[in-house]
C-alpha cells in the first residue's frame, strides 16, 4: 500500500475505526490513484461505510486529513459530513 494508505489508515485508527485496515484497502483498491487526495473522491468512498464511520466523524476525518495536507475542502463536504 502507498504511504498515503498506510498514513490514512492510521488517522482512521486514531479516531476508533475498528475496520479501518479493510476500509483503506477497498479505498485504494477501488479508488482512483489519487483517491488520498482528491475530497470529493475519498469523501464518497467514506460515505460507503456507514456502520463504521459515523457522518460527523466523517467530516473531522476528512478535515484532518486534507488540512495535514494542506489541500482546502469544498465547504459542501463538511457541511454535509455534520
């Protein structure tokens, strides 16, 4: 896996997604090659685990993510993360 994936998994970890090794891995095998770094790509993706990621911890997941990254996020995603 990509740095990114690793790096990501351990921010998914961080905020106590039990299944996050199987999350990231269906992420990167079905995302794009840039899925870590494109907003509305990987918010998507996220989206598709509901039962393990809970929608407001969805959007201070995506906020920490892209912030460390310094990639800006369209407002449309955290407002509809919350």
């Amino acid at each position: 896996m990509p740095d990114a994936a690793n790096d990501f998994e351990l921010l998914l970890k961080d905020y106590g997604v039990k299944r996050a090794s199987i999350i990231v891995k269906n992420i990167a095998a079905t995302g794009s090659p840039n899925v870590f770094d494109d907003p509305k790509e990987l918010a998507k993706k996220l989206a598709k685990w509901p039962r393990d990621i809970a929608p407001m911890y969805r959007a201070s997941i995506l906020e920490h993510w892209f912030k460390s990254r310094g990639i800006i996020l369209p407002e449309e995603l955290l407002a509809g993360g919350r």
